[in-house]
C-alpha cells in the first residue's frame, strides 16, 4: 500500500472545525507547520508527525495557556515515551528547547524541536525524522 495523502486546504477546513476552542491565532500555528514546504498535498505520515504532538502538547497544557513550565514538559516526555524521564534530561531538554530562557516553551517551539534533524536551526525536516525513527528501533532517540 502506497503513503496516503490529503489536500491541505479541505483538511485546514475540517481542522479549524473541530478546533473551534482552540484560538485561532494557535490554530494558524498548526497550519503554518502543516504547510511549511507550500505544497497543497500533506502525507498521513507528515500530519501525524505534527499532530501526535500538538496533540499530547494539549493533554499536559493543565493551565491551557499555550505553554509548557518544566513539570509539565517532563509529564508530556512521559506520556509520549510511556516511562517516566529523569529531572535531568528534562532540565537539559528545557535548556534546548526554551529558546528565550523565560522557563516555559510555547507548542510551535516543542513541536520543531521534535521534527528537527538540528533542534538549534529551526526548519523542519520530516524526511530527516522519518529516516531516523526507523532505525531507532527501541526508541530511545539514539542511533
């Protein structure tokens, strides 16, 4: 079976639907990321890259304000990877991640950052990710 693809116009319709909560200035965010290279078409593999996340970014957003503090960055790393991280590679994490030091980390940064082949330079490379997950075969995020 073939990679499946949707438009991304019909698709930013439908999201923007069953995101109606959500601000709209956040929820362009999401389109942003979604339409990063301009194309018209999105992969199921690319949008679940972008979403996945958004998606746990949400669950562990307790205050919903669109950021994350270390807590609840080091909650998102343990539902996203079932076992819950160290302090230390979290405080590390927050290090890379906050770009500015103010010690919460917004939705677009977290979600470059995990689809980043360089979490300092700030494009996204979802070919990059692919390739890497595949050979990480115990996740770990070491090859």
């Amino acid at each position: 079976m073939g990679t499946l693809f949707a438009e991304i116009e019909p698709l930013k319709k439908a999201m923007k639907e069953s995101m109606k909560q959500v601000d709209p200035s956040v929820q362009e965010k999401i389109f942003i990321l979604i339409t990063y290279e301009g194309q018209s078409l999105i992969s199921l593999e690319d949008f679940a890259a972008v979403c996945s996340p958004w998606a746990a970014f949400s669950a562990t957003d307790i205050n919903n304000d669109n950021e994350l503090d270390i807590m609840e960055l080091k909650n998102l790393f343990w539902l996203m990877e079932g076992k819950e991280p160290e302090m230390m590679r979290i405080q590390a994490e927050m290090s890379v991640i906050d770009k500015d030091g103010g010690g919460t980390i917004d939705r677009v940064e977290f979600i470059g950052y995990l689809i980043s082949p360089d979490n300092k330079c700030g494009y996204f490379d979802f070919e990059l990710r692919k390739s890497f997950n595949k050979y990480d075969l115990n996740n770990d995020g070491y090859l």
